[in-house]
C-alpha cells in the first residue's frame, strides 16, 4: 500500500487546504477524512457545501460517488460473510478502491493471516490519507490557493495506475474504452450526470461483450 498511499499524498493535501480555503475548521476538515475516509466524495462534498447547495444535492451526490463501493462489497461478500461482525465491520471501513486493487487474488481474507495483513494495509492508507489530509490544512491555511497546483490531476493517475493492471480480458478492456471515451463526451455536453451514465454504459458494454464471447 506504500506506492499507492504516496500516490496520493497531493490529492491529501488537495483536499486539505480547499476545505480550509472554502470556510472550514481545521477540525471540520480533519474530521472529513477521519470519519468519511473517501478521496473524491469528501472534495464534492466540501465544493457544494461552499456554494450552499441544497442538502438533498450534497446527499444524493455523495450517494452517487460512493455508490461503487455497494459493488465492491458485493465483490468480497463471499470471502468476509464468514467473519465475525468486527471483521466485516472494519475491513468494510477501511475498504477503499486501493484495498479493492489489492484484494483480487484468490486467496485474500481467507486466513487469520491474511485478515490481519488487509487490516495493515486499509489502516496503514486510512493513517497516511489523515496525515496527508493534515498537512494539507497546515498549507491551506499559510499558502495560496493550492487548487491552481493541479493537483487533482493526483485522482486520475491514481485510478489509472489501479485500472491499467486488471485490463486482462476482452471484455474489461471494451468497459474502460467505453466509459473513458463516455465521460469525456458527457463532459463535452456538460451532461449533470456525465459520469453516472458513463459508468453504466461501460458495465452494460463489458456484460455484452463478456455474453457474446461466452456464446461463440
């Protein structure tokens, strides 16, 4: 998780200092990522907030973004139904789309060991994204507007990283083409709901493609 926890760190720092820069306390935007522990939610959440969005926007928003982990949980459902409530409980907190990447081979969360080697690695990245979310409030608060650093660009080198190594087959190669080439078109056409349309039609492609071959 090391690689991938210092992958992060502009987006950290990202988050950090725009929560400061929009009106929030120090600890308002500690607590953020303390208690939501999700890079790209807790940015939306912080924007629409700042422009007095309506609460119904910010939870249906925050629903939308957050809604892929619904699918990773049904991912590992298999493998952790078996575990104590504390378990599932914990890994399912500590359960970020970096842990997911890391959680694809056959035997992860099968042993005690390997429960304990998860638990290392989701805590080790939820106690660098604090710490890097810290230090972004330190910069936030003594530095200019950090938001001109382009250092959102940190979330799409991150998701590429994660993506590029799980293109094994037909089928997720045609889902990430689709929804690469839908999000920037929705994009283009300023579409609300770009992304959300983009991601369904991506699943919906892999599905069909993943059919046809099965079939021939």
């Amino acid at each position: 998780m090391l690689p991938l926890s210092l992958a992060v760190l502009p987006w950290g720092i990202l988050f950090g200092s725009l929560a400061v820069q929009r009106g929030f306390s120090w600890l308002e935007a500690q607590l953020f990522s303390g208690i939501i522990f999700g890079g790209a939610v807790q940015i939306v959440t912080v924007e629409l907030i700042a422009d007095n969005a309506s609460m119904l926007t910010v939870l249906f928003s925050a629903f939308i973004i957050s809604s892929r982990h619904f699918l990773y949980g049904l991912t590992l459902r298999e493998r952790l139904s078996p575990q104590p409530l504390r378990w599932r409980l914990g890994l399912g907190f500590l359960l970020t789309d970096e842990l997911f990447a890391l959680s694809g081979d056959r035997r992860a969360y099968q042993s005690r060991f390997r429960l304990y080697y998860a638990l290392g690695a989701g805590g080790s990245f939820y106690l660098a994204w604090n710490l890097w979310t810290f230090i972004g409030i330190v910069a936030g608060a003594s530095l200019p507007d950090l938001t001109q650093l382009g250092l959102d660009f940190a979330i799409a080198a991150t998701f590429i990283a994660l993506v590029v190594p799980e293109i094994k087959t037909l089928a997720t190669l045609v889902s990430v083409l689709v929804a690469a080439i839908g999000g920037i078109l929705f994009s283009l056409w300023q579409w609300e709901l770009g992304l959300v349309c983009a991601a369904m039609l991506a699943m919906f492609s892999g599905y069909l493609c993943a059919k046809i071959q099965r079939s021939s």
